[in-house]
C-alpha cells in the first residue's frame, strides 16, 4: 500500500520548517504517551512520527532505536498501518488527561469506620457505668451504680461499699503514677492499693463530702471539685479551699482539714471539672461555666494564695454545664462545654490567647462536649451526647448515632496502653474499639492480595 500525503502537506512542512522543528530531539513527554498508545493498539511498536515529506522523524517512540525511517517503511500493509494511525488517533486524545495521571497513593481507612472493630460490652449492660480509667497493669476500671467494676482483660470483679469503698456510683475514677485508683463518689473519696479499698476523705465514717470531679497531680496529691468548695489532699493532710462565707459551717462539718477562705470574688460553686496542666497549675471550671486558675507553687513559694478568673474579656467563652478539659502533646489546653449552643474554647499558655471553635458552623451538629481526650496518632477527640467529633490535620469530621453503634448517652472516650478506644455513655453502655493499626490494617480501592516473604497477607 502506497502511502499518500494528505492535501495541506506542504502547508504542514513549511510550519515545521519556519519553526525549526524539522530535526527534533526526542521528547519525554511525548515518550509518556506513546508506550500507552503502544498497549491500547496492541503493538509492539508505537511512536509520534511528524516528520518531513520524505521520512517520518520520532519525537517519541516505544520498540524502536532509529529515531526516523523512510515513508515507505509504512507501506507494510493495511492492517500495520491501520493500527499506527488509530494509536496515533488515540494518544491526542487521551495526551491531556494522561499528562494529568498521579501515581497510586495507598489509602488507609479509617478504623472507625470499620464496624467489625466494634465490640458491645455485654458485662456492663444495666450496670449504668458513668466513669473510667485504666490501671498501670492495663486493667480498666468502670464506676457503675453499685460501686466499681474492674476487667483485667478476661475476668470481671465488682467492688462495692462492703470492699471499703466509699460510697456507690462514682462520678470519677483516676489512676496515679504509683498506680493507685482514686474514685471520687457523692459520698467522698477512696482508694484502692495493695488489692484493697480505703476511706481517704472525710475521714469520719458516716460524714458526707460530694464529689465531682478530681485530679491526681504530678507530686502525688489529690485535687478535688465539690459543692462550693474545693479539696487538697496531700498524703494525711487535708486543705479545704472555700468561700469565707462558708468558713465556720466548713470547720464544724470538716474538722480534720485546714479550711482555707478565698475572697468573695473567686467564684465558687459546683466544680465540675478540676485539671492539671504540664506546668503544675491548677485549674477549675463551675456548673455555671467561670474559669479560674490556681498556682499552688507559687503560692507555696510566696506565702500566698495565687488564682486568676478568665472571663470574655481574655477572650474566654464561657458555657454551661460539664467543662471538660483536656491538654494536648502541643501544649494547647481544650475545654469544651455541656451546652449545645456553646464553642470548643483552646488556650495558648504560650501567648496567654484563647481561640474557639463552633462545631455547629464546621461540622453541622451541636456544641455539646463531654469528654475531650488526643490518641496516639495525633487525632483530638470531642465526644458529645451519642457523637464523636475529631480534628487531625487542620480537618474536622463528625459522627453520629445510628451511622456508628455510639452510645445514646454523653460519651466518655479512653484510649488504652493496647490501642482500643473505650467509649462508655454515662449511664447508658460501652464500647470497645479495635483502633490498633499494628494487626490489621485496611486499604481502599486496592484489588490485589499477595503474600510477603515474612508471611503477611
């Protein structure tokens, strides 16, 4: 078969020439598309071949090593040639969305997302649990309506007020550096160490002191939030920080502790919450939503007592309800809210500045926050009333109930030494997530399975 020029050849060659384009140099990007046009076609051979009027020059080629060939050399029969033009035909066609191609990016899924990680914890079904910790041995432990249950990964044991522990249903439960567990109940605060619950305070059997919230500090001792008061324990040593109003009714009720009176411009109400900061400062926030700040070390080392409100004027948002807080491995300290129509309020110790976040206008779902807590894999966690809400990466996401099996109730969140992700509803039920990456982990869009030479599938 003869090869004919098309009509506006000698057009196409006068361009050619006037750009200087005649003797061209192979082209990398041209060589990107001829080795798809080269599969498409089914050919061995596949090149772009503009040329002169007496042989075709190849700006790309895949199968040759002549960079031109003679005209003639097409001549090889209808069906070769046929399958040059239509690779040729091809490749302008697909040459733009080809140049855009990115290389496969593997991408993991969200283990969360994954309900086969879900697991419903049956043992703790009408049992109410409200609080939780984990214990130094990987024990976890849940405050429940009759006292304290404990799972040390096969067996369950409960203790109630008959094991010495004061009080039932305990709103708190924290685990010291030494290991010990602190349960804070209406009725007061215990202890469990060397397999046994004690009283801690009040000391006096059948005294009452309620209890909301507690922290265990970095030097051991004990910081607790009551009804207008707050609690020090230091080993044997009991201070009570409270209103002067209140001083004499304190003392009376509560003659084993030093009692301490605050000026009537620190407020003091239901301390919901009590934090420690990685500087030692200690923090409260009331049902009513003020903010105050204690120094404890500098007030040891002064002889004073040191304590900050923040209001708005700080640039502070004050909510209503539980204050969760929760201090990031950035240093940024988060405090969320119990109402639904409050912001994520976030400060800086750093800049001394506040910044807030309204899930609302992000994720399209209520402020409401009841536990606040960061994994191991930079993700920060807000857990409302049966939603979890994150932030990674300077992205936000939510999910809800019945998209995921949450709890109906507030979610409290843990993740343990293992990996999992406990979530306990306060009152409702928990959970357990296999959030660990280091067993299995999950791809999407990926269609192929093999084997590694250490045997993993």
């Amino acid at each position: 078969m003869k090869f004919h020029p098309p009509p506006n050849d000698d057009a196409r060659l006068k361009a050619r020439q006037d750009f200087d384009l005649l003797e061209p140099a192979p082209q990398p990007s041209f060589g990107d598309g001829a080795r798809p046009a080269s599969g498409l076609c089914g050919t061995p051979i596949a090149t772009t071949a503009p040329g002169d009027e007496t042989r075709p020059q190849f700006e790309s080629k895949v199968g040759l090593v002549a960079r031109e060939t003679a005209r003639a050399a097409g001549d090889r029969g209808p069906r070769s040639f046929g399958r040059i033009v239509t690779g040729c035909l091809l490749l302008l066609a697909l040459l733009p969305a080809l140049r855009a191609v990115q290389p496969y990016a593997p991408q993991m899924a969200d283990p969360i997302m994954d309900l086969w990680r879900w697991q419903k914890i049956a043992e703790l079904d009408g049992k109410s649990p409200r609080s939780l910790t984990e214990g130094k041995d990987g024990a976890m432990w849940f405050g429940v309506t009759d006292g304290v249950m404990r799972f040390d990964g096969e067996r369950w044991q409960t203790y109630t007020p008959k094991d010495g522990l004061v009080g039932t249903a305990p709103a708190v439960l924290r685990t010291a550096k030494d290991g010990k567990i602190y349960a804070g109940s209406p009725n007061g605060i215990s202890r469990f160490s060397d397999g046994r619950w004690e009283r801690i305070f009040p000391t006096t059997p059948g005294a009452k002191v309620l209890i909301y919230s507690l922290v265990v500090a970095t030097d051991g001792s004990v910081w607790a939030g009551s009804d207008g008061l707050m609690l020090h324990v230091q080993d044997k040593t009991f201070t009570v920080f409270g209103p002067a109003s209140r001083s004499a009714a304190l003392r009376q009720a509560l003659p084993e502790a030093t009692i301490v009176s605050l000026p009537e411009n620190i407020p003091m109400g239901d301390l919901v919450e009590v934090y420690e900061t990685r500087d030692g400062l200690i923090w409260y926030a009331l049902l009513t939503g003020e903010l105050v700040r204690h120094d404890p070390q500098r007030a040891s080392r002064e002889g004073r007592i040191t304590w900050r409100i923040f209001t708005a004027a700080d640039g502070y948002n004050p909510g209503t309800g539980q204050r969760p807080m929760f201090q990031t491995d950035d240093g940024m300290l988060w405090l969320g809210s119990g109402s639904p129509e409050s912001n994520i309020n976030r400060y800086d110790p750093g800049k001394d500045t506040w910044a807030q976040f309204s899930l609302t206008d992000l994720l399209g779902v209520d402020g409401l926050v009841r536990s606040i807590t960061e994994t191991r894999d930079g993700t920060i966690w807000f857990c409302g009333l049966a939603r979890i809400s994150r932030y990674h990466d300077g992205k936000w996401q939510s999910q809800t109930a019945p998209e995921l099996p949450l709890p109906s109730a507030k979610i409290l969140m843990h993740e343990s030494q293992a990996g999992d992700l406990w979530l306990v509803g306060s009152g409702d039920e928990a959970q357990k997530i296999d959030y660990r990456k280091s067993r299995w982990l999950k791809y999407e869009g990926l269609n192929f399975q093999c084997e590694t030479p250490d045997g993993r599938q």
